[in-house]
C-alpha cells in the first residue's frame, strides 16, 4: 500500500498539471517564397490565439496574400485575395496587448485599424523589433502579439526585401511580385 500511495500522488500531480504540460501550438505557414513556422502563446493571449485558430482551421488564409510590406518595419497579410479583394472575416476579438508579449523581430501580432479592438484576421509579422507597438503604445492599447516564428525568418526577410508600390483604392507598400500564402496549418 505503501508503495502505491506515491503512484497515485504523482498521477494526480500530472492531471492536476494539465495545462503546465500542454504542448505548445505551432502552425506552419507556406508561403510562395517558403515555409514559416510559428508558435502560439496561448497563455498570454488566449483569445487571440483562438480567434486566428478559428480562421485557420477553416482554411480562411489559404489563397490570401501579404499586402502590405514594409522593410525594417513588418510584413502584413491574411486578409486580402491575390486580386486585393478583401475577404469577409469574422466578429472582431478584444485587444489583449496588455500581456507582456513584445513586438521584437519575428513575433507575429493582430493588426487592426484605430479602434483598438478591431483586430480579425489580419496579421503581421515584425522585421524588426517595434517597442512603439507594444502596450500601451501610443493609444493607450498597442498591437497583441501571439506568437513568434521559430522557423523560417529568412522567408519573413525575403518577403520584407520584396519591391513594393502603391495601388489604386489607398493600398500602400503592396509587393509588385504577389506573395501567396498557400496555407496557414497546425502542426
């Protein structure tokens, strides 16, 4: 009995610990210049980490684009066809910058418009490290990140060097060579 009592204890320690062992979320993004993989930080920004699950569970960023490019700044897609159509999204998710989270090069944060929270499925990825984007900003809110590339940061380089011009309807910074995002998967 003795020598059960610590089997038992340990299981439940390990129930008990649940979340602690939970492995981390990583999607894989394909790209038409290469591959990216990032991790999610659930912990920090759970509600954002679930509103992007949702689109890419749907298959809602396969055929999208980076629209916005911007070198030593960021590069910004998934909310766009390749003819610049934008794509209808889903109800807004509230801001969560406020997470501790950073916007230093190669983490991937919401992008939205000035109300802070109006993030959906666009989303960009840092070039450079962006302390300016991070809470409180300078609205008071900043840009959540959600994650970080653990993969692939050549490919956020290539797509970052891409030439970029503006487009009629106020598209600003838009590659001329399209960037696809093929698909955006869990691993």
């Amino acid at each position: 009995m003795h020598a059960i009592r610590p089997l038992i204890l340990a299981s439940l320690l390990l129930i008990g610990s649940g979340s602690l062992l939970a492995a981390p979320i990583k999607v894989l993004m394909q790209t038409s210049l290469g591959d990216i993989s990032l991790q999610l930080d659930a912990d920090k920004a759970p509600k954002t980490v679930e509103n992007f699950l949702r689109y890419v569970d749907k298959g809602f960023y396969d055929g999208t684009i980076f629209h916005r490019v911007i070198y030593d700044f960021m590069i910004q897609g998934g909310g766009f066809d390749r003819d610049l159509n934008k794509k209808q999204t889903l109800a807004p998710v509230r801001n969560e910058a406020k997470n501790g989270l950073k916007n230093d090069r190669g983490s991937i944060a919401m992008a939205r418009t000035a109300d802070p929270h109006s993030a959906t499925a666009q989303f960009f990825i840092n070039h450079a490290d962006n302390n300016n984007l991070d809470h409180p900003s300078f609205d008071g809110w900043g840009y959540t990140v959600f994650g970080k590339v653990i993969d692939g940061m050549d490919v956020v380089d290539k797509i970052a060097e891409q030439a970029t011009e503006d487009r009629p309807g106020g598209l600003q910074n838009v590659p001329k060579k399209t960037v696809v995002i093929k698909s955006i998967k869990r691993l």
